[in-house]
C-alpha cells in the first residue's frame, strides 16, 4: 500500500523539460505494477493492460514521439521482479473521483532548454 496519495508529479528529463509520472489521483496502483504509474504514462490510462495497438514497445497513440507503452514498462519490470502473476489479478474500475483527467501530461520550458 503507497504511503499517500499525491496530487500531481513530474520529473526533468532534460534541461526545461518534465514529464508527468504520476498524475496524482488518489487511487495509486504503483504497488501493483512495478512503479510504473498506467494512468499518468498510458495515454487511454488502462488499468488492465495493454489496449492492443502498441508496436515494438511503442505507444499507438504517441508513436510520431516514439513514447514507450507504460504497459511494456510495466511487463518487463514485473518479469524482472518475479512478479508476472500480478496482471492477471483484474483491477476494478478505477475511483475517478479523486482524479482530474487521464493521459499523460508534458511541460516544455523552452527559455530553460539548453
């Protein structure tokens, strides 16, 4: 169980750029799929898996930016720790009340970029 519920976190990826890890809901499942955040970083925010359109690793939705399909991240992590028997446990319907919106976010500051 996550020790809290946060509202909202991003992380440099480079000099004037973060990107959204977490979206802060208030329903985490970070204990359930390896640290890595399906509704900040699925751009569908799907619960359950992979949707079925992602190439290579790639993420359907996002491919022109080669972003990584959180749900391959999410498999090669639990395939690292052991721990594949966790997708097939069904998650519930996610409790959106807590939440404000699904997809991954970015900020792009470009006066700090290097």
């Amino acid at each position: 169980v996550p020790g809290l519920n946060t509202n909202g976190l991003s992380q440099p990826t480079e000099q004037g750029v973060w990107e959204e890890r977490c979206q802060a809901c208030g329903d985490c499942v970070l204990a359930l799929t390896g640290g890595y955040c399906p509704v900040a970083r699925c751009a569908k925010s799907l619960l359950n898996g992979p949707c079925g359109g992602s190439q290579r690793g790639i993420c359907e939705v996002y491919a022109e930016n080669e972003t990584p399909c959180v749900w391959d991240q999410i498999y090669k992590r639990l395939e690292e720790l052991g721990q594949l028997d966790r997708l097939m446990e069904v998650q519930p319907a996610k409790n959106w009340h807590t939440s404000r919106d699904g997809g991954q976010r970015k900020i792009v500051r470009e006066d700090l970029r290097l």
